[in-house]
C-alpha cells in the first residue's frame, strides 16, 4: 500500500486522498491490498468517517474486503468502538453486520467481546437478524458475551431479545450444547445468570431454565457438579427461586405444564427443599441433605475435617501436656540426697509424674489420630503416593514421636497401643459397614 494513502487513512485526511486518486487513478486498486488489508480498514479502526465515507463512493468494493488475519472494515470498527463508523457502513449495507471474520465471527460477535454496548445496541436496532448469526462454535453473540464477563453487553442483548419478542435466542445451544446460562453458570457471573432468570423462565417460549447441554447437564447441575467458593449457595438460591432441577430428577417428576414464574409449578419444584428453607431450624438447615449437597463438595468438607483432627492430634502426641523433660535425672539414693523417679531428657512430665493419665491421654489421642488418617485414606482413595502420605510419612512419624517422648515404664504399652491401633480402625470400619449393608438388605427383602 502506497505511504502516502496510508498516512491519509491514520488521519482521515479526505483530501488529501482525494489529490492521491486525482494523482493515480488506479492507487486504489493494487494487488497488495489484498493481503495488507485496504485504506478503508484503517480509518475504520481509527474512526474517520468522513474518510470512510470517500473511500466508499470511490472504491465500494473495500467494504467487504478482509485483510489477512480475516477481519473486514466493519470488524474493525465494530471491535474498536467506532460508532460512527458503524453507523456509516450499516446505511451503505446493513448486511455488513453478517460478514465472518476469523472463526467465522461477526462484528457484532467483536463488539460483544470487547464490550462495546453501543455498537451492539446499534446493530440489533439496525439489522437484528445478526443476533442469531453463529460463529465456528456456534456460540451466538450472547454465549460470547457471557464468556467474557461482559454483563453491560448482556443486560442490552437480554432486553432486546424480549423487547422484539425473540426470546429462542436465549436458548440456543453451542457446539457442546450450552446455553448462555450454563456458560454463566460454570463462570459463577451471578448478575447474568439472575438476569437470564429474571423474567419468564420455563414460561411458554421463555427461557428453558431446565435445557441439557450434550453431556445430559441442566446449568443447576453445572452448579452442583462443579463447586465453587464464588458465591455458590447465593446462586444456588436463585435457580430454586427460578423451578431449577437437575437432570435425575427431571427423570423421574412428571412433565410440567409451562407456568409463570412463582406459580405452583415452581413450589413443586422446590418441595424437597421447603425444610431448608425455615430459618427457626438451623439444625435441620445445616446438615447434610442428599440432592442438595454434592459428592464433591461433601468430600472436601470431610478431607478438611480430617485433615484438622490428624493434625490436631499428631501436635498433642508430640508435644504432650506438660512439655517434655529438658534434663537427664537419675537419684542418688546412696547418699540420701535425692529423691524421686530417675528420667531423661525428652521424655514426657506428665508420663513420669501421672502414668494413668498419659496412658489414658496417649489412648484417646492415637485413636483420633488413626480415625482421621483412616478418613484421609478412604477419602484419597486412588490418588498417587497415598499409601506414602497416609501410613509410612505420617503415621511412622507419629509413633515414632510418641514412642520416644513415653517413660521408661510405659514404653510397651505405648508402643502397642500406636502399632495396633490402625488395624484396629479399619477393621472396625469394615465390620460396622458390612453390619449396615446385611441390615439394609435385610429390610428391602419382602
């Protein structure tokens, strides 16, 4: 491209492209636009208008050209912000808006990912059927919005699908079958998700708050499968609000007739969770309900607790009540000037002062310790290096410890009671589940 021009395009200097093309005739028509992208694609980005407005009454064609990365002059302006720009190519061809760009994307898609809410507004009141436009993913411009957190974008998308009554486009699906509000899900962007939810959900040709994306996932499975800490109980709150369900139960309940929202329909929904719901009952609040809580969750809360008492318990087995003794001391019964046990140093006070109280404590302190290892190990049941983690790393540091802080007199019991004791847990645990499987299969028998 001749310098010359390319200086006219990065100001907008019309006239001086008009005294090129007086000068050259054929300036706007070399081959090397073809590949570098053409006059009218820098002015768009720049936003000259008054430029972009010669360049098309003397070349049209450069409209509809894209440059070698696949962007054309209305890509440019539309991803840059440039209104006017947009506005001047839309009145010269409204089915600009439709031209794809790099993964087939539209420049409404480029405005919708830059967040530029005017451009979007603009072309949806100018040429809406560029709304239902899909790109390589078949993402809408809605999906793109919402996967780059652009909620502006999404609230003026959102209140023109039901200002002119489209509102199939809130659910239409991408290549892996999502909604816009399974991808605001998995994002945790509450303020879309209860804008998508805010009006008309499962209503008749509303949003499908209950729609399966191609892995047999509703966007409140998504939700449940998938914990977060981003404010997940609050969202949570919202789909019940909304008749959200999760695929298994949608299996088995009956199929619903549409119904507005807050409408009987969605009090059945929501049944199963009515106790969860009254705040004099915290007790019954808080527990663990099946369906609610999910397997992810409930086993990263139960890895913490077991995580707190073993290593809760393995301070106390190394640092025992009463510290540990500093010295050696060994009476001098001969002469008759000292008295008292003889003990060395590290060994426990309390051991060598309370023998039944350290036995007890020793007791008591290996048995919580062994029930939270025992945890740990069903709990990271396949994970690499476990049985390291679990039993040879702290367990042998633990007895180890614990062996060597005890009195000479109570070496054998403490010895004993950490060898024996894991065995003890685990066969336990196996006796009491077999003990529950053959009473549960006993009261399913007719």
């Amino acid at each position: 491209m001749d310098r010359r021009l390319i200086a006219a395009a990065l100001t907008g200097d019309v006239q001086n492209l008009q005294q090129l093309f007086v000068e050259n005739p054929l300036i706007l028509h070399t081959p090397a636009f073809a590949s570098a992208g053409n006059p009218l694609h820098v002015a768009s980005a720049y936003g000259h208008i008054d430029f972009v407005k010669e360049i098309i009454r003397l070349k049209p064609d450069f409209a509809k050209e894209v440059n070698q990365d696949g962007f054309s002059p209305m890509h440019m302006a539309s991803a840059n912000g440039q209104i006017d720009v947009v506005r001047g190519l839309m009145k010269f061809d409204q089915k600009l808006c439709h031209l794809q760009g790099p993964e087939r994307k539209t420049p409404l898609h480029f405005a919708a990912i830059k967040g530029r809410v005017d451009v979007v507004s603009e072309m949806l009141s100018a040429y809406g059927e560029c709304a239902e436009d899909v790109s390589v993913q078949r993402e809408t411009v809605l999906h793109l919005a919402v996967k780059n957190n652009q909620f502006e974008v999404v609230r003026a998308l959102v209140d023109w699908i039901r200002d002119v009554k489209k509102e199939n486009i809130l659910n239409m699906k991408d290549k892996q079958g999502n909604t816009a509000l399974h991808l605001a899900t998995w994002k945790r962007e509450c303020q879309a998700i209860e804008l998508l939810l805010s009006h008309g959900a499962n209503a008749s040709g509303g949003l499908e708050v209950n729609a399966t994306n191609h892995s047999g996932l509703t966007a409140l499975d998504v939700l449940l499968s998938f914990p977060s800490e981003a404010g997940d109980r609050e969202i949570e709150e919202i789909f019940w609000s909304a008749g959200a369900m999760r695929m298994r139960d949608l299996t088995l309940s009956p199929i619903r007739s549409p119904e507005p929202y807050g409408q009987t329909s969605v009090d059945n929904c929501i049944s199963t969770e009515a106790n969860l719901r009254q705040p004099n009952d915290l007790m019954e609040y808080f527990k663990f309900k099946n369906g609610r809580d999910s397997p992810g969750e409930t086993r990263s809360a139960l890895l913490v607790v077991a995580v707190l008492v073993a290593t809760t318990t393995f301070q106390f087995g190394v640092n025992p009540p009463g510290g540990v003794w500093q010295e050696y001391y060994k009476p001098d019964r001969k002469n008759g000037t000292t008295s008292g046990k003889a003990y060395s140093a590290g060994q426990s006070i309390l051991g060598s002062t309370d023998p039944v109280g350290f036995g007890i404590f020793i007791f008591f302190n290996s048995v919580g310790f062994s029930l939270s290892i025992e945890m740990i190990r069903i709990l990271t049941t396949n994970f690499p290096l476990q049985l390291e983690l679990c039993f040879f790393a702290m367990y042998v540091t633990y007895t180890n410890a614990v062996i060597t802080i005890a009195p000479d007199g109570m070496s054998l019991f403490v010895t004993l009671t950490v060898a024996i004791m894991p065995a003890v847990i685990a066969l336990a645990a196996y006796l009491l589940r077999q003990h529950r499987k053959r009473h549960t299969e006993h009261t399913m028998e007719p």
